[in-house]
C-alpha cells in the first residue's frame, strides 16, 4: 500500500535551491534512511511530508489510511504536562475512550439494568481492547525506560526537562503514536549507547513504516535496508542498507564522470566537424550533425562536494608521557555523588573515550577535568607541557547575534580577513557562508564553527564532550581522519559507536557511580561485557570453571595487551633518542669534542642493539592468537 506519493516537487529558500523536480514514493513496511550533507534541507522535506509546508511546484499525495507520527520539536504547549501524559497524548482517543468507559461504569452501578448502557459499555471495551487500550500504558512505560527516562520521572513536569531531554520525550510520543508512518529527525542526537540500541531493536520488531534522519552510521546499518540521499536538491535512491550504499554511491559517481567525460569529447568532436564542413562539400552531413547536437540530452557535470569540511588537528608539541593522573576522585553537585572514587592516567598519544548512560557523570567528569567544576574529594594533575583545549557539547562558546566570520576572528584578532576565510573554507564556510549569523546556521553548521575555533590554536590535549553531534557522515570521516592522524592525546565522549571504533584505543565505561577501563575499542568493550552478561545464563552447567576459565584468558589477554603497549612504548623511546643521537653526530657535536661524540657512538650502538631484541619481541607478541 502507498502512504505517500511525491510528483515533481520543488521547494526554494530565497535563492537556494532545497529541492528540484524530485518524485517519491513510500509505502507500508518502508524502512528508509534519509541522509545528506548538513543544511541540504532533509528536515524541510519532513515537513513537506508531513503537511506542514507549502511547495513551490509539484503535488504530494497521502492516502486516506496514511496516518504520521512526527518528532515535534517544540514543546512549549506542552510544558505543564507530566512527561506520562505528554507521551500518551499521542493516543487521544484512547483517553477519550477511557474516560467514557469509566463514566459508563459509574452509570452501572447506580442502574444496573440499564441493557442499552450495558450494551454500549461491552462494545466500547472491545474497541478500547482492539485498538491496544489495555496495555498503553505500560507501552508508554516501556518506550520511556528505553530512552532512559527513569521511573521516577516519568510524573515530572515537561517544564523541568533539558532540551535534549525534551528532544528524547518527542521521540518517546512519535513511538507511542497509532500512526503507520514515523517521521523521525535525527533521533540518536540526545540517545546514550544503550538507548540508541534499544531504537534500533524497537524499529526492527515494527511493522509501522518510517523514515529517519541520521549520520549515525552503526544506527543506519542496523535500522535501515533503504538509503535516500538528498544532494543538490535531488533524491538519489539505494536499496540493500547502509553498507550497499556506500559502495554503489561511490560506483555512480565515477560512472557519471567517466559517461560526462565520454559525452564531452563526443560533442567536441561534433562541433568540430560543424565548423569545418558547414560551408564546405559535406554540408549535408554537417547540418545533420548540428540537429544531432541540438537533440543530445546533455549531462550534467559531476559535482563534488566541495562543502565537505577538510579538517586538521594540529599539536602544539610533546607533553610529557605522563599526561593527566586521577586519583580516588569523586565528583557530583553538592551533595549529589556522581561517580565515586575514580583513578585512572592518560598518557601522550592516548585517545580515550567516555561512555555510559545519561545521567551516569561523563559530561560532569570533562568539566571537573577542565576546572567548570571542583571535584567533592580526590586530585587531578596535569602533566608538563600539557596544553589542554575543550569542546562542549552545547556550543556554548557560539555567540549567536555574531556572524561566522567575526565568531572565528576573535580568535586571532590581528589576522587578516584572507586567511581567517581560508580556515573557514576547510570546515565548509565559502561563498557567503561566512557572513551569516550563527543564529542563522543548522545544528551540523554550528558544530563545525566551534570545532573550527577549538581547533584554530594547537593544543596537546583535546577534550571532547559529543563532537559528532549533528556532523553529516562526511564530516564525521574527515574528523576521524584527522583525530586518528593527530599525535596529541583525547578524552572523547560520545555515543557513535562507529566513532569510537575507529578512533579510540581505551574505553572508560560509567555505570552507577563507578567506572571501568577497557583496553581497546567499543567493540573490544561490546565484546567483554556481554560475554560476562552472557556467561550465567548460556552456560549453566560447571559455570564456575567456566567463569574461572574466562577470568584466567581475559587476564591474559589484558598482560598480553599491556605487554604489547609497553614494547611498541619502548621502541617508540628508542627510535625517538636514535633519531636525536644521530642528529648529534651528523650536526650539532664538534669534531673536536671526541669525548661526546664516543659517547653518543657508543650510546647509538648500545640502542641499535637493544632495538634488534625489541623488534624480534614485538614479532613474538604479535604472533600470539589469544582466541
């Protein structure tokens, strides 16, 4: 069955094209990710969809049984509701409906032989039972506990809920809706891990249709079998998941360029001939030639994606190896403990990542670490040379009556306007981006101009609280890049899991006022804790020498990482004095002063063998299968 038909339509903003003659359909049973570069308009074409916005040009057709459940974005009318009934508000007639059959109850048991009354009381049951009135509430329950909305909070005030809070309970009432079309706008924005994963199983189990927007790839993979892509106004449309259409996208696009580079030189041949013969002996063929050309369906050229930020994460030199150590720090609000009796170090090169549930203290530890907060009891301390630099979630360093070009000149006032537009131009700012207001920009734009002003000044040390938030997948794959070819070290929190595969090494895992290290990436943390989830239960019989004989391999495996650490830690040491000894020799030590330069040659000898031993030990250790 069809819900929605699109033919033709087009939308503009001023002069900007957000989309042009594109034709759609969705039916039941869809499972469509909607994906593009920040700013291209794929919010505007939810509205469309939904019926909230005119169009220029074209129709939209939604069938009489089309019925949409959309993320709302303001909860103004909303805010003396409790966050119970804000979400089953979604479900109106279902309180109707109950409230009719309570009324109907009353009646009956003051005039119990009223046959008619009864009548209508045992069919308005059956509806209510039909149409899943018994169980809504504890549906309600169970979509708010999957976001991560605690039971206690469940009868609090919209009022005093958080922007990404109020983002979540919209969510929440888009899931609990009786629609059979889910309009859903960048949904894991505001999702810890958990929450996000609990979505991707709830939108799997539906039979409802939906279209998301979101550049969190592990999301998309698991959510989606159909890609829509929204680029230069137009929808391109892949079927087979997020992977397929990765690669089929990137197979168009070198088609199209070999097909446009082919047509060029057959239509340049053509001119040619025009020209030569038109008043010559082959004018008959020229002149035919000429109403070919002026037949040919010309295409267009590729475009590239000259918007996609081109980002460079620069140290400002060595720290020393000890880089931070936290010891038995506790942390919270007052009275209110948040996590509790916390140690661990970061060293040069670490990139760490943060996870945990929201509410579980990540964001709290940053600006403890970054001196926003006093910690209740413990001590941090920074290493020497360490410059520390720090992005917040909330962009709170963002003036929004500025424009882009002024937010980033404060950062280097003396600079020429020249090169602070350069800069910009590698986050995506050209043309006349520059002179927008920041109030002005999608939540992708702004996210970029402040990495765009945290990165402008090198530093050693980057904390990041969410940096991917709103980033388009471009983006996302040029901060990776750039974080993984970045030789300073990183706190990150985040709940890309995509994110934090490919650019961190250590995970620390919050959970209920305490934390644990993991040394390797999200999967090597996905992979440990559900194998000690899964042990009870999946091997009941000898489960103690089971749990021993895991305890033992996953101890091993830890000596066996650790032992690999410090090796490649220490030939990273070795090298670094070879390459300073050798500079010596060659440069820097007098031919004269022979004492120094045996010295440094014995040194230099003494290094190159130790070094041998080192490299044959890294072999050793990387040949051992642990599985």
């Amino acid at each position: 069955m069809t819900l929605v038909a699109a033919e033709r339509i087009s939308r503009k903003f001023n002069d900007q094209v957000i989309l042009d003659d594109v034709s759609f359909t969705i039916k039941a049973n869809h499972r469509i990710g909607l994906v593009g570069k920040n700013g291209c308009g794929k919010t505007t074409l939810f509205e469309i969809i939904a019926g909230r916005m005119e169009l220029d040009r074209g129709v939209i057709h939604r069938s009489k049984q089309c019925r949409i459940d959309y993320i709302e974005q303001d909860l103004t009318a909303y805010t003396e509701k409790t966050l119970f009934d804000y979400v089953a508000s979604a479900r109106d007639e279902l309180a109707a409906m109950h409230t009719e059959i309570a009324a109907l109850e009353r009646h009956l048991q003051h005039q119990p032989e009223d046959s008619e009354r009864l009548n209508q009381l045992g069919d308005l049951q059956q509806k209510f039972e039909q149409e899943g009135g018994f169980s809504f509430e504890h549906d309600v329950e169970t979509i708010l506990h999957g976001l991560g909305f605690e039971p206690a909070r469940h009868r609090e005030l919209i009022k005093y809920f958080s922007g990404g809070e109020r983002n979540r309970a919209g969510l929440a009432r888009a899931l609990a809706g009786k629609g059979n079309l889910m309009l859903l706008d960048e949904p894991t924005n505001h999702l810890d891990i958990e929450s996000t994963r609990w979505l991707e199983e709830y939108l799997q189990a539906t039979e409802r249709s939906f279209v998301v927007v979101s550049h969190d790839r592990s999301f998309l993979a698991a959510a989606t079998v159909e890609i829509w892509e929204l680029r230069f106004g137009k929808l391109e449309f892949y079927s087979g998941g997020l992977e397929k259409y990765l690669t089929e996208r990137a197979a168009r696009r070198t088609q199209h360029q070999h097909r446009y580079r082919h047509q060029q030189e057959e239509i340049k041949r053509l001119e040619e001939f025009v020209r030569r013969h038109m008043a010559g002996q082959k004018t008959k063929q020229a002149q035919s030639k000429l109403k070919y050309l002026g037949r040919i369906k010309r295409l267009d050229p590729p475009r590239g994606d000259g918007r996609a930020a081109r980002i460079n994460v620069t140290s400002s030199g060595r720290s020393w190896a000890h880089l931070l150590a936290v010891s038995d720090l506790s942390l919270g609000y007052g009275a209110n403990i948040v996590v509790r009796s916390l140690s661990f170090d970061v060293y040069r090169g670490d990139k760490l990542g943060i996870i945990g549930r929201n509410g579980s203290g990540k964001s709290t530890l940053l600006k403890t670490l970054v001196g926003q907060l006093a910690p209740v009891r413990g001590e941090i301390r920074l290493g020497h040379q360490v410059e520390v630099a720090y992005f917040d979630q909330e962009l709170s360093d963002l003036n929004p009556e500025s424009t882009v070009l002024d937010s980033l000149w404060e950062m280097d006032p003396q600079a020429v306007v020249g090169k602070i537009r350069s800069y910009l131009a590698r986050f995506g700012f050209s043309d006349e981006d520059p002179f927008k207001l920041v109030s002005s920009l999608s939540g992708g734009e702004k996210t970029k101009l402040s990495l765009a002003r945290l990165l402008y000044h090198p530093a050693n040390f980057i904390i990041f609280d969410e940096p991917t938030n709103h980033l388009d997948m471009d983006s996302r794959e040029r901060l990776e890049e750039a974080l993984i070819e970045y030789d300073g070290s990183c706190l990150i929190v985040s709940h890309d899991r995509y994110f934090l595969d490919k650019v961190v090494g250590r995970v620390l895992y919050l959970k209920d006022g305490a934390a644990t290290m993991y040394d390797g990436n999200y999967a090597y943390f996905r992979e440990k804790t559900e194998a000690v989830e899964e042990t009870p239960t999946t091997r009941p019989v000898k489960s103690k020498e089971a749990y021993l004989a895991f305890k033992e391999k996953s101890k091993q495996r830890g000596r066996h990482k650790k032992a690999l650490q410090a090796t490649r830690n220490e030939i990273a040491g070795h090298e670094s004095e070879l390459e300073n000894l050798h500079r010596a020799i060659e440069n820097e030590i007098a031919p004269e002063d022979w004492e120094r330069l045996n010295a440094s040659t014995v040194r230099k000898k003494k290094l190159e063998e130790q070094l041998l031993g080192l490299y044959a030990r890294l072999e050793e250790l990387e040949g051992v299968d642990l599985d």
